[in-house]
C-alpha cells in the first residue's frame, strides 16, 4: 500500500525518525513542526492520511483535528494522534475528538505502518464505492437538471461572459465539466484516464476554489458564473 501522508510533530528527532520509517514503508511523507504549518501543507498536497503529535505549542493536536475538519476537503482524511498521553482518559478523549487511530509513544513502528495502511485502504475503498456526498446517481441527476432548469427560465444558464475569474488546470475544468454532465468520481476516473483518489482531489480542490460545499453547490455555481458548458 502507498499513500500520500502528513506528519506533524514539533520533536525534530521523532518527526524525521517517524518520516524515514514511514518512507521505506513506500509512503509519500510531507512533515510539519506545527500545526499551522501542518494546515497549510494539507491544503497543498492534500493528503491520504495525517498523523500528528497532541501535544503541541499554540495550536494543539485537538484543535489542529477541527480546523483539518472544518475544511470539506478533509472531513473523511483519516487522522492518526501520535502522542505521549496514553491513559485511558486520554484515548477516549481523542476519539471523541474524532481521530481514527490512537498510538500512544513509545510505540512500534510497525504496528504504526500497519495502522496506516489500515486506514488508507479503507478510504480508498470507500471513494471507489462511489461518493461519499451523493450515493445515489439518480438523485443528482435530477439535482443537476432541476438546477439547469431553473436557470434556464431565469435566463441565468448560459451568461456570456463570466465576471467570476477562477485560476483552474486544464484537468480541473475537464473534472468540473464532468461534474456539471452529473457523472460520479468513478466515472469521471474512468472517463481521464486516472483514479479515483486523483478525481476525489480535484474535486476538492474546486470546492476550495469557487467556495462551495456540495457537488450540487458546485454545478450551480459552475453554471450561474459560465464556467462549463454541459454536454447534457
């Protein structure tokens, strides 16, 4: 198993030992010394997985989980603590904080590589089911048609210049474009050619770009602002 994954822990000895091991494992490791830094690294390589520290100045591991979740495009990351607190109390208060895995220091790096390959797994598993928004295809279709519907008696379909100016990739209009005709991760994987983890970060990368929350939040702002012509 290989994945893209954020280490964030402000122990330089830890942080680049956990990196090297994580590395020979076959991972793709990008590592902060805090969270801030950390935050910013997530919205640059948005990650497979995060693995971070609790115990950490200005910005802890608890509130460092809740802004990655405050973002859509890291609601389902998994997050791993890796943290010197080990009690009972102190699991289940991170759990409760919604992390996926809890490692207590001193630990095995084995048993870390085997959680994170755990975890990546699954989460692939569920964005090749299909996506995790709208699990039913024939509801947003019809989502998508009401939309152009809508426009359409309001005139608002087709506008002929866009005042909105979004810095989108050639592959990022190809995935909006694909989104509006109401195709799913899967498909549109197929439709480029790529997998399913690409077409999910695209996506989310869209999200981030024109303020949305939603597949259908996002082919009407798409249509409204003239950013795609649908095939449909």
């Amino acid at each position: 198993m290989t994945g893209q994954v954020l280490l964030v822990d402000d122990e330089p000895g830890l942080r680049e030992a956990v990196q090297a091991y994580l590395e020979d494992s076959g991972f793709t490791v990008t590592a902060a010394s805090n969270a801030r830094e950390g935050l910013d690294l997530a919205r640059q390589t948005l990650p497979d997985l995060v693995i971070t520290d609790i115990m950490m100045p200005q910005v802890d591991g608890y509130q460092f989980l809740q802004q990655l979740r405050e973002e859509p495009q890291f609601k389902t990351v998994p997050v791993v603590f890796l943290t010197a607190r080990g009690m009972t109390a102190d699991r289940i208060q991170g759990y409760d904080a919604g992390c996926d895995a809890y490692l207590s220091k001193p630990f095995d790096p084995d048993e870390l590589v085997a959680i994170v390959n755990n975890l990546i797994e699954k989460q692939k598993a569920r964005l090749t089911s299909g996506d995790d928004e709208v699990h039913n295809i024939a509801d947003l279709a019809r989502q998508i048609a009401d939309i152009k519907s809508m426009l359409t008696q309001r005139g608002a379909l087709t506008p002929p210049t866009s005042s909105i100016q979004l810095d989108l990739t050639p592959r990022e209009e190809s995935v909006l474009a694909l989104v509006v005709d109401g195709l799913m991760n899967k498909e549109i994987a197929r439709r480029l050619d790529t997998s399913v983890r690409n077409v999910e970060k695209y996506v989310s990368r869209l999200f981030v770009k024109t303020g949305t929350n939603s597949r259908t939040e996002l082919v009407r702002f798409a249509l409204e602002n003239g950013l795609t012509k649908s095939g449909s």
